[in-house]
C-alpha cells in the first residue's frame, strides 16, 4: 500500500476567462433564421464562435432556449428515445427567410 507510486493526472492550467451572455432572443432569432431545423450545438457555435465544447456544458443554452419551447415560438424535436431534445425548429420563420426562399423558388 505504502510503496506504491501515485496516480499522476496531468493538468492544463492554461485556462481562459469565461465570459459569455446567453439571451433568449438572440436563440430564438438563430432558430428563426433556421427553418429546417438546428441542433443546440449549431445554436452554440452560431452565438459563441470561440465557445469550448471540451471545458464548458452547453446547459445554459438549453436553458435560455426551454422558455420558448413553454411560450411555443419554438419546437423541441425530440430523439427517438425521447430523452433528448435532437433539433429546435421555430413554429413560426422569420419573414426574411420565408422572403428568401420565395425567390430562390422563383429563380429556380
């Protein structure tokens, strides 16, 4: 027990401030843009360029997000399991997007 070397866990000590704001009407303004659908990862990436998926959970995100799913601006589309929300879609798209894809049908 005693003559025994140590378990030794390397440390990485070169850690950044974390400093990020989440709002609801930034998420619902990506997944409005978004009519197809977007994970919360695309969701993440898309309002923090520089986010850190190794050292930081993506919870805060999701939880900015579930007030919209309540009000029904937003619909969690669940996995098959059903115990993960697997992509946001907006019940309603923006006007701009809708606008967009007016066109690129009319030029198709």
């Amino acid at each position: 027990m005693f003559g025994t070397q140590p378990n030794t866990y390397t440390i990485n000590t070169n850690f950044h401030d974390v400093d990020f704001k989440v709002s609801t009407k930034d998420c619902l303004r990506v997944i409005r843009n978004n009519p197809k659908g977007i994970n919360l990862t695309e969701i993440v990436r898309t309002l923090q360029p520089d986010f850190d998926f190794n050292l930081l959970t993506k919870h805060n995100f999701a939880k900015a997000i579930q007030p919209l799913v309540v009000n029904r601006q937003v619909k969690a589309i669940m996995s098959a399991s059903g115990k993960r929300v697997q992509m946001y879609k907006p019940v309603k798209p923006s006007k701009r997007v809708i606008f967009k894809q007016f066109i690129k049908d009319i030029t198709a």
